[in-house]
C-alpha cells in the first residue's frame, strides 16, 4: 500500500474504537493549550489585517472566530490557526519538528461545529490528525526541516487528517485528503529569517488547506495516492527520499499525542533549553546581570540558524534571538509576554548583556538533534568564577512536562488578560469537559 493508504485504513479502524482515558486526557490538554496560545494571538500582526480580508466570510456560517464572530468554516480555520502561531506559545511535537496544535485543532475545531459534532468526536479527530501528522514529519525528517517550515507543511496533513475524521470518511477517501493536502503543503523557514509578518499565516493557511482537501475528498475528489512515497512525491521534492515503509508501524500502540511539548517561555522553543539553563544558574548562583562577563550557550544547529537575531530590532524578531532571550532571562528571571513590550525590548541592562554572550554549536548536542533538545550555559563571572550547567531537555518536554496544574497555570495567564478571569474559569472548565460536550458551537470564545 501507499502511506496515503495506510492511513486511510488506519483511520477507517480508529472511527470505531474506544479512546483510552489516558489519550482523551492528553487530547484535552493540547486543546487547553492551543486556546492558551489562541488569546494572546489574536492581538498579534496580522490578524486585524486577516480579519479584514475575510469580512465576505464573516457573520455568517456555523463556526465561531476566537474573537467570537461567527464564521464559514475554512475562514474560522485560516483565523484561528493563524491565532494560534502567532504569539509563539504552541505546542510542539519533538521528532516531526512541528507545531501541530496551531493548523491541526483550528481545523477540527471548525470542522466540528460546522457539522454540529459532539466533543467526543471532536477529541477523537484531533487525535487522529495529530497521530497522522506527526507520522509523516517523523519520516520527513531533519532534511525536510533545513529548507521547509514543517508547522505549514506537516501541518496540512493534520488539518485534513482531523478534518477528514470529523466527517467520518471512510479508509478510500480518507487517503485521498492526505493525497490532495500534499499539494497545498508549504511553508518557507525564509519567511521568518527577516522581520515579516507571513509566519503564522503557514498555521493558518496549514488549517484551511487541510479542511479543504477533507471537504473535497468527502465529494468524491481524487489525488494522487503515491504523493507522498512515489518518484515525484513528497518525500523526494522536500526530503532525501525517505523510507515510508513503516510510516503506520505504531499507530494505534503509541499515542503521539501523548507526548507533546508545551511551552513553558514565550518565544522560539529551540533557545528553551538555554533559558532554562540560565535560569538555573542564575537561581542556584544568585546572579545578577551585572555579575556576569561572559555566557556561551552551545546548542545544535537550528537553534543559531532560526533563533538568529543578534540585534532584534522588532518584538518578532527579539522572539527569534538566543542572545535576547537568554539575556532577559538573567535579567528579568523570566521570559513571558512581557518581555516583548516595546520598554523591555530597549531595556539597556539586556541590550549590554547580550553583547556578552556567545551561542555555539556544539557537535554532540547538535547530534542528538530533533529527539533531544539541549544546550550547555557556561556563564564567568567578574570574580573569575566559571559556572556551568547542561540542560538536557526543556521544560515542558515529555521528560519534564508541564503539570495540569502548570498548564492551568499558563492558560489563565494568557487567556484572563483578553476574556477576564470569569470568562477564562468558565472556558476552563469546558474544556476539561469536552468530552462530555453535545456540541462545540456555543463553546466561548473572547466575545
């Protein structure tokens, strides 16, 4: 079989099986997570600009905007999907180098109230487009991610996995979404190596594309079943021509859902590891910012090549510099929403640190790249003192991961400041419940 089919079959068995409790917990989490980075987005560049584009969209229709607008279903997935890259808090799935969250709830989400489904099966499609996804960004791999931005790519197969479990399609048609979502894959890393705004347009144009080739499929329309392991495919036009032969091996045995990562600082997640690395040192040491004469941070490759900005002159660019983030860790003691004010970006006890601190690659580190996400903080001091500590893996990881109590925690943080702390409590609340939800339409949103 091809992989598009082997999926298919996967998701025409999976319709009718009981989720375990366990991933049903998991599936509310990212949710609950995905509307943490959903609020704080709305605010971002550029969705007043979108929301502009899509009045035609708007007002009307089944699905509901995360600003509460009623929507037509693919508008509302482009809007929220966009939303939820925006501010750089969404979750992340380590091995496939993706965000899943962002394109594969959006489109579920408005799948499932256009078509008026309960939570249930809403949980159950988001699984299936998170466990489908994560899958072919695995077999993509490191090749795929030099070039491509797999949260655009990789992403359009979760949207349309979800998409096309909302509506029940069989194991034929399934593939065929996979086989047409292929051809709207994209997503260029060189749209965020300059200060621009088209970044979470991938999520979002991710959750559209994906939507449509489930809703096309669902009419009958074909692709290419060979689009991603065939001659031309995929996997040879954006990858090293990969081994798609055991792309369903663990389906059904292992949840990747189960092992997300959820973002414990706001920012790039590849300068985590540092941040938590440096703040380890600085509350272990009693730093201060002007105790320090130097700070190297080694770490792989792609956390210098994307997280590049050694002068950030704009918020979205400081989000992407090691350098600015790992100074106001040491100074500030963390890095939230606020360090991308306009103040703090000029805060000159921050601007004089990072001229202090040098990133490296460091070979091994860089070696166990994507499966582990390290770095290695060595900070002197002006006393000479020379202190050091390896950070293996970020929290929030699998490894270290976030509590319900911490993910609670970091949802009413970002959430309370757009629909209040009641409006938060109450979301809250549902979301933990989704499963027993008869519909999702009246779920609330920051109106």
């Amino acid at each position: 079989m091809y992989a598009t089919e082997v999926f298919g079959q996967y998701a025409e068995q999976f319709q009718g099986t009981r989720l375990p409790d366990e991933v049903v917990h998991h599936a509310k989490r990212a949710v609950i997570d995905w509307y943490a980075s959903l609020f704080p987005g709305l605010a971002a560049a550029p969705l007043a600009q979108l929301e502009q584009v899509l009045a035609e969209d708007l007002d009307h229709g089944r699905a509901r905007l995360g600003n509460g607008r009623t929507a037509t279903a693919r508008a509302a997935a482009l809007y929220n999907g966009t939303a939820a890259h925006a501010a750089e808090v969404d979750d992340s799935f380590r091995d496939a180098m993706y965000h899943p969250g962002a394109a594969t709830i959006a489109a579920a989400l408005a799948a499932s109230q256009d078509a008026g489904v309960s939570g249930l099966d809403f949980l159950r499609a988001l699984v299936l487009g998170y466990e489908v996804s994560t899958r072919i960004g695995v077999v993509m791999g490191r090749p795929h991610y030099r070039f491509w931005h797999n949260t655009g790519t990789v992403g359009t197969f979760g949207a349309a996995a979800a998409s096309a479990g909302v509506l029940g399609l069989g194991a034929r048609p399934f593939a065929h979404a996979l086989a047409t979502a292929a051809t709207f894959a994209a997503g260029l890393q060189q749209a965020f190596r300059m200060d621009s705004m088209s970044k979470p347009l991938h999520a979002g144009r991710a959750a559209e594309g994906g939507l449509l080739a489930a809703q096309m499929a669902a009419r009958g329309v074909t692709g290419s079943l060979d689009v991603l392991d065939g001659k031309s495919g995929l996997g040879q036009a954006m990858s090293n021509g990969p081994d798609w032969s055991e792309v369903g091996a663990t389906l059904g045995s292992d949840f990747h859902i189960t092992r997300l990562t959820f973002k414990n600082h706001i920012g790039c997640g590849h300068t985590f590891a540092a941040i938590d690395g440096a703040l380890e040192l600085r509350e272990k040491h009693g730093l201060h910012a002007e105790d320090i004469a130097r700070v190297r941070v080694d770490t792989y490759r792609p956390a210098l090549d994307i997280a590049c900005y050694e002068n950030p002159a704009s918020a979205n660019e400081a989000r992407f510099s090691l350098r600015y983030v790992v100074a106001t860790a040491l100074t500030r003691g963390s890095v939230r929403l606020a360090a991308y004010d306009p103040a703090q970006l000029e805060d000159t006890r921050v601007r004089e640190l990072m001229t202090r601190i040098e990133p490296r690659v460091d070979p091994e580190i860089d070696a166990a790249f994507p499966g582990q996400r390290s770095a290695r903080v060595e900070i002197t001091t002006h006393s000479g003192a020379k202190l050091v500590h390896l950070q293996p893996n970020r929290k929030g990881d699998p490894e270290l991961p976030l509590s319900d109590a911490e993910l609670t925690s970091k949802f009413l943080e970002l959430s309370e400041p757009v629909i209040g702390v009641t409006g938060a409590k109450n979301l809250l609340a549902q979301l933990w419940a989704l499963e027993r939800a008869d519909t999702l339409f009246d779920i609330q949103s920051a109106s």
